[in-house]
C-alpha cells in the first residue's frame, strides 16, 4: 500500500508518500481500506519528531480515518467486510489501508458521507472525554474554547449547544468569529483586539464561566484561572503558548477551581473503547438529527500531506483538513 512516510523529522517537506508493507491485524482489529483521513496538530508534532507514536503504534501519522471494512480479526463480532465506518487511532491514518481495534470503530453517523465522517472520531473522543466525562459539563452552565474556528473548536460549539450550555470562544480573525457565530457561538472574542479576561467577566455578572477548554497552555494559564467562576473546571489539552509558567495559585483554593489535562492518542485501548462507546451514545444521535454537522475547510490528495501540514500551521483554515488517498 502507499502511505505517507516521517522520512526525517523537520518540516512540512520531510513527508513523502511512499509503497511500504499493509499492515497485519490482530485477533481484535479490524483492517480498514481508507476514504478519507484528517489533520490532528499532533501530526505535526510527530513530524518534528517531538510526539512519537506510542509503543506498537503505526509509525505513519494520522489519528483518525474513515472507509470500507476489509478484513476482521477472529474475535471481531460486531463489524464486518463491507461495513462503512469511522475509527479513532493510534497512528497510520495517512495511508491507504489501517489496522484498527475493534472497540475503537464507529459507524458513519446518518447522513454523513464516508469521507466527511473522518473529520469526526478525534476531535468527538477529546471533546467528550475531556468536557462532558471530566469536566462535567452541564446544561445551563458556560463553557468557554480557545481556538473557537479549529477542529476541536468547531465541534465543541456544537455539541456544547445541543446539550444546552451557553458557550464563548477566542480567535484570532472577524471571519473565523462569524464562523464560530455562525455554529451557534455565543460570545465570540477577538484575543488579539480583546482582552478576553475582561469579556468573560462583563458576559458573566463579574461571575466567570463554568468550564474552559484550552489548547494553549502557559501563555493562558493565569488568564484562564482568572476567567474561571466559582467551582470551575480547566482543562488543558495543548501547549501552542509553551509549558512552563508561573502562576498566581491563590484563586485555586478561593474559587475552589480544578485543573485537568489529558491526551488521548497514549490512552489504553479498553480506555479509548469506553470513550468511544460513549461518543456513539451520545454524540451520534446529535449528529443524525443534524445538529452537529461536519465542518471541513479542504480536501486534499494524500500526495499532498507537506501541504495540508502547511495550511494547518499558517493557522488560517476554519474547521478540519482532509486527506484522501
């Protein structure tokens, strides 16, 4: 099969699609024939050679995918060849063909086409696992995304809406806020014109929002303490503003405030089943009744990864990359 090859960490030209072996699946794993696969920021981390894929791992990138069933493992009962699906993975969606656990497969959701239900598994798993099962989010309280027009962002306004919480977002232009006014944003702020501290403070009474998803890490450490209300939950899932920081940790204990970071891609595979099990519950059926809906800014060939990691770090797109072999 052809799939697309880290021939050295670097930059975006370092990606080469190339023939390599299929790869072989296990009595648990499905072998799925790829539609579509989509650009996570962790891919490009790889390719720098900061974030290796965990042990076993495939060594291509690519942490979601979706297509055709092509063969299944002997302990596999629920899928079957020919089955249409989406998968969470571990690597080696930038390819042509992927071995899958079986417990990290989806259905495509009604009224989704193969290729765009690619965009889903990963920014679904993160937002639920980290939002809903950590976080707790709850109808009625506020929820605040930095990088309100990413992948996750996109996806997180939408789910958050359908369950009923009032929702901002940061970024970084008008047209990715009217984008993300669009999906049903509440307040929408400019990070580079506004001081988003001050805006959470006078949409909120002074109060602060419940829970914040964060992509940024130091740069937004204290800012984000700050904008928290009275038991709010942060939860840190990147590190675009750095890792290190000092902090000011006295609104911790006076607000009563928890802080939480998580990945997904080193997560056991009985971990990531439940997740995704959870997902299929309870995100599918916001999907089928067209509620949350696929946002994809370009579909690329896989010959073309080196350009769609270069449209993903010029931060200019809106929504997911796709990449289709």
């Amino acid at each position: 099969m052809k799939a697309v090859v880290i021939t050295t960490p670097g930059g975006p030209e370092v990606l080469q699609l190339q023939e390599v072996d299929d790869p072989h699946i296990g009595d648990d794993e499905v072998l799925v024939r790829v539609e579509a696969t989509a650009l996570n920021r962790a891919d490009t981390l790889q390719r720098k050679g900061s974030y290796p894929p965990p042990k076993g791992a495939s060594p291509y990138p690519g942490l979601e995918c979706s297509g055709t069933i092509e063969s299944v493992g002997k302990n596999v009962s629920r899928w079957k060849v020919g089955d249409q699906v989406c998968a969470l993975l571990a690597g080696g969606g930038y390819a042509e063909k992927v071995a899958v656990p079986a417990g990290q497969v989806l259905p495509v959701p009604p009224g989704i086409s193969l290729k765009d239900a690619a965009s889903f598994p990963e920014v679904a798993c993160t937002v639920w696992s980290t939002v809903f099962m950590m976080s707790r989010l709850s109808k009625g309280e506020t929820f605040l995304i930095h990088g309100g027009s990413s992948g996750i962002g996109t996806f997180a306004i939408q789910i958050a809406k359908y369950r009923g919480s009032r929702v901002f977002v940061t970024a970084g232009s008008e047209e990715k806020l009217a984008f993300c006014k669009d999906l049903g944003a509440d307040v929408c702020i400019n990070y580079k014109t506004e001081d988003f501290v001050a805006r959470v403070k006078e949409e909120t009474g002074g109060q602060g929002v419940d829970v914040i998803l964060d992509c940024m890490g130091a740069s937004y450490y204290q800012k984000n303490l700050d904008s928290l209300n009275f038991d709010g939950r942060l939860f840190i899932i990147g590190f675009q503003g750095g890792t290190s920081t000092q902090a000011d940790l006295r609104a911790l204990v006076a607000k009563r405030l928890t802080v939480q970071g998580a990945g997904l891609r080193n997560r056991s595979i009985e971990n990531k089943a439940l997740i995704v099990s959870e997902v299929e519950n309870n995100v599918w059926p916001a999907i089928a009744e067209g509620k949350v809906k696929p946002v994809v800014y370009k579909y690329l060939p896989l010959s073309e990864a080196a350009e769609a990691h270069r449209v993903m770090e010029s931060s200019q797109h809106i929504g997911k990359i796709l990449l289709v072999p």
